[in-house]
C-alpha cells in the first residue's frame, strides 16, 4: 500500500505541528536568521548571573525551534522514506541542527570555566530553573573539553548519524523480499511489518518460508550491513575516547547517571540463571510436538488450533479498560490519542518499519505503528501510548530543558501498561484456550524482555569489546559472535539454523546503541 492510499482516519496529523510543508520552510528560514542571536555572549558568561541566564535563556528558546524543525521533517520522512522530498527536508534540518549545536557549542565549556564557587553562588537563586542543568553540565566536566574542541566535534556530528541513516534506507526503502505461500495456498507479500504475522503462523511450512525468505536478503547485503554496524561502533570509540571515557559503554551509561557495573550484573545475573530458558524452549519443544524444534518455532503459538485477530477499533477498547486502574484522566488522555490525530496506525511501502512514539514539545506526542491486527500489535499499542502519555505529562509540567527524560525510566511506563492489559485480558477471560493463549504471549514477552534483550545487549558489549581490544569485526566476526550467544541462550534443545546469525542485520536498535538494558529492567520491575 502506497501512503497516499492510507485512510486519512489511519494517519497521525502531523499538520498540528506544521501546516504544510511551505509553513515548515517558512520557520526554516526564519531560524537561519535567528542563529545569531545568543553569540552576543561567547566570552562573556563568567561576567555576571544576569550574562549567564540571558544566554541559556535564548541558547533554550532556539533550542526548542529547532527541535519543532527537527521532528518535523523527520516524521515527514518516516512516512514514506523512499521520497525524495522528505529527504531532502531531513537532511536541511540535520545540517541546521548541527550549525546550531556547532555555534553554541561555547557555552558549556565556558560555563566550566567559572569558578565553582562563584557558579554554585549565582545557582543559589539566580538562575531560575536552569539550575539543575548546570549540575548536569557540571557532573560531565571530565568528558568536557576546551570551547574549540567541542565547536569540532559538534562540526563534525553531522558524519555521526551516517551508520543509522544508511540502515534506515536500507532497511526502510530498499529492500525487498520474496513473496511467500501462505496458509491458504495464495501468494503473499513479505515485509518487515508483517513477517511476526507469518512467524506465528500455525502452519510450519509458512514460518519457515517467510523465514528463509527474509533472511536470504539479509544474507545478500551482510558485508554492507556489517561495515554500517562497525562504523557505528568507531564513531561510538572515538567520542568515547576524546571524551576520557573508558569505554563507549561507559560514555552512554555515563548520560544516565548509571555505573557500568549495572549493565554487566545484568547480563551476569541472567547468565546464572540460563536453565530457566532452557526449560522454557523444551516447554516450547514438547508443546508444538516436534522433533526438532527450529528457530522460526520460536513466535509459533503452543496452543494449537488457536488465534487471535484483533481489528485496530476493538484494540483501542482493550487497550482503554486494560488503563483503567491508571484513573479517569488518564482514560481521558489515552480516549484523547486514539481520537485526536497522536497514531499513524497502518504500514505503507517506505514506512519506517517497528513502533515508536515521537513528537516535539509544543505539540501532542506522537505514535508510529505497523498494526497488522495481531494479539503483539494491541500489546505494542499500550506501549507506545504508555510512552506518549509519558511525554505528555512531563511537557505539560516540566519546562523545554527538562521534558525529555532519560531512556533508563522512559521504558517504566510503556511496560507497565503491557501488565495491566494482561491482566485485565487474563481476568476477563472465561474460554479456557484463550487464557492458554494469553499466558503463551506472557509468557513470550518475559522471554523477549528479560532474556532476548539481555542477549542483545551481551552482543553489543561483546561488538564494542572486540572493537576496542583491535579484533577482527567483519560480517562473518559479527555473525559469529551473535550465533554463539543464541547457542547460549536458546541451549542445546533448539536446531540454530544458518539464517540466525544474520538477526542482528535487521534489528533498528543496535544503530542507537546500548537501549536494551533499560527496556528489560523496567519490565521487570512491572512484573515485581
């Protein structure tokens, strides 16, 4: 399906940001002219509290604009990533991003440079509610370089997002796949938004086709894929290093205010308790009743003879009396998103592919889906929503500096709302095989929180390690590493055929590094 054939009812309103594309030029330009306006004060923020406020006032004010120029255009991209104008919008707004943090690059350094003791005097009163950004800026001053230094590297931030935007085009407009056979005999398309569809087929032959299928064409574009992923991973090693960080892991930890020792007791304490996974794929294994089980039996649900379709409208209706212990106003901030434009809900050719939610601060929150009427789809609703209403809250009540919060908590409300619609699902349930199913999901998203991530996350310390230590990180080094941690974690009951050890080649998340971490830990404390 083309964008242009998506229902209006099924697209977000991304005209409650900007107007139209002209509008969005208009405040395009107009920030161009603006750009100047704070350098006024470079050099000057050690001469008084009044200096320094008035510069973190407009460097804030620009900040904002540019982050409403920024959304935008990227939003406009992720609806179809394959049009050539929304490209070129993304990428003027990246190069004006980058101009921007280039020019007032100064001011933390410069704030560094005050004397501490006159600094924490002026923040005694003086500098409104930029206080506590001053003490983040003062936990960083190991990792904070001189005024110049930090000018270069933000100069050079616009090569940083290469890696990503390379595996977004790929993976978003280029490739294609296979048609596969499906259930009934009849050709199917395969794409990124409805292979878990195919993966829980109950018929073996349709998973294993549109398994084989996808990954022919990951296998097809490895070494590609491969030197986009290691390219991420130097320019995570350098900043690292001009930073004094000891390690990029430390350096993205480090902007939560997090030791590294929580990232690696996390992947120990999962490591000590590998058999309780191991039981689970015999569970698995005997469940389906075959003799071998493969890894596109892994999503295939363990009660036979069993579905569950669910059409967007009645998932709004679960999802709204899944919150209900939330209250009425959340209720009516949830009645809100489904109503007023928040959630571009269906996949179109060139979408970007997965669910995420998004927006800037002067507007709703925004969600981007793939539904595919799947039972994962209303789950992967009551996420993304749990994550807009978060934004909506902390725009309501915070101020623009301190409204975007950190990826650590960012996962606690959007995995909570999965519990509570699974629990109300399972007390609402009365037919005995529906409670199976729905237990089979729970029991799939406490596999894929807790263990399938913290295997993700093994794999990235393991790619950034190798890195660093000078090894060998080649497509066929990748692949290994990835085989071998699926050989841990899934044990010796699950045949690990070829094709999994290029998985790593179409997950979106391991080009932003290190997120998985805090999605499982906050599932986690769900379920506590």
């Amino acid at each position: 399906m083309l964008r242009c054939d998506v229902a209006k009812t099924d697209k977000w309103s991304i005209e409650d940001i900007y107007e139209d594309d002209a509008a969005w030029q208009s405040d395009y330009d107009c920030f161009a002219d603006e750009l100047n306006k704070g350098l006024q004060y470079r050099g000057r923020l050690a001469d008084s509290a009044q200096t320094l406020l008035d510069a973190i006032k407009i460097y804030d004010e620009l900040d904002e604009k540019a982050e409403k120029i920024y959304v935008y255009a990227y939003m406009r991209l992720y609806e179809d990533m394959s049009d050539a104008a929304s490209q070129g919008m993304a990428q003027k707004a990246q190069s004006l991003v980058v101009k921007f943090a280039s020019e007032y690059s100064f001011i933390e350094p410069e704030i560094l440079a005050i004397d501490e003791n006159i600094l924490r005097g002026w923040m005694n009163g003086n500098l409104g509610h930029y206080t506590h950004m001053i003490e983040d800026i003062l936990l960083e001053k190991p990792h904070t370089l001189s005024a110049d230094k930090e000018q270069l590297l933000a100069q050079a931030s616009v090569m940083q997002s290469a890696p990503k935007d390379i595996f977004s085009q790929f993976n978003n407009s280029d490739i294609r796949f296979a048609d596969i056979t499906d259930e009934n005999g009849e050709s199917a398309s395969l794409t990124n938004g409805v292979y878990g569809r195919f993966m829980e087929s109950s018929d073996r032959r349709v998973r294993k086709e549109a398994f084989e299928s996808l990954y022919r064409e990951y296998a097809g574009h490895i070494n590609m894929l491969a030197a986009a992923y290691t390219a991420n991973l130097k320019q995570a090693g350098f900043y690292a290093g001009v930073r004094n960080y000891g390690s990029s892991l430390e350096m993205y930890l480090s902007q939560n205010n997090i030791p590294v020792n929580v990232y690696t007791n996390l992947i120990d304490t999962v490591n000590r308790r590998m058999e309780l996974m191991h039981r689970y794929v015999r569970l698995r294994k005997r469940a389906l009743g075959v003799d071998e089980l493969h890894m596109y039996d892994v999503y295939a649900p363990m009660v036979p003879d069993y579905s569950m379709k669910v059409g967007y409208d009645e998932a709004k209706e679960m999802v709204l009396e899944g919150m209900r212990p939330l209250g009425e106003h959340y209720g009516r901030i949830l009645r809100e998103g489904f109503d007023g434009g928040w959630i571009d809900v269906r996949e179109n050719q060139g979408k970007r592919s997965g669910a995420y939610s998004w927006g800037e601060y002067g507007t709703h929150p925004y969600v981007s889906l793939n539904y595919s009427d799947r039972l994962d789809d209303v789950f992967t609703l009551a996420h993304e929503m749990g994550h807009a209403i978060h934004t909506y809250h902390s725009n309501k009540k915070q101020p623009h500096v301190y409204a975007g919060y950190r990826i650590f908590v960012a996962e606690v409300a959007s995995t909570c709302n999965e519990v509570l619609l699974m629990r109300s699902l399972l007390e609402k349930c009365t037919d005995n095989r529906e409670r199976k199913y729905l237990l089979n999901h729970f029991l799939e998203q406490f596999k894929g929180t807790l263990f399938r991530q913290t295997m993700f996350a093994e794999f990235e310390m393991q790619t950034h390690e190798a890195l660093r230590n000078g090894e060998a990180l080649g497509a066929q080094d990748i692949c290994n590493i990835y085989r071998k941690l699926n050989e841990k974690y899934f044990g010796s009951d699950m045949v690990l055929d070829k094709q999994i050890e290029y998985e790593w080649a179409r997950i979106p998340h391991f080009i932003r590094l290190f997120m998985y971490i805090s999605m499982q830990r906050a599932f986690r404390q769900q379920l506590l």
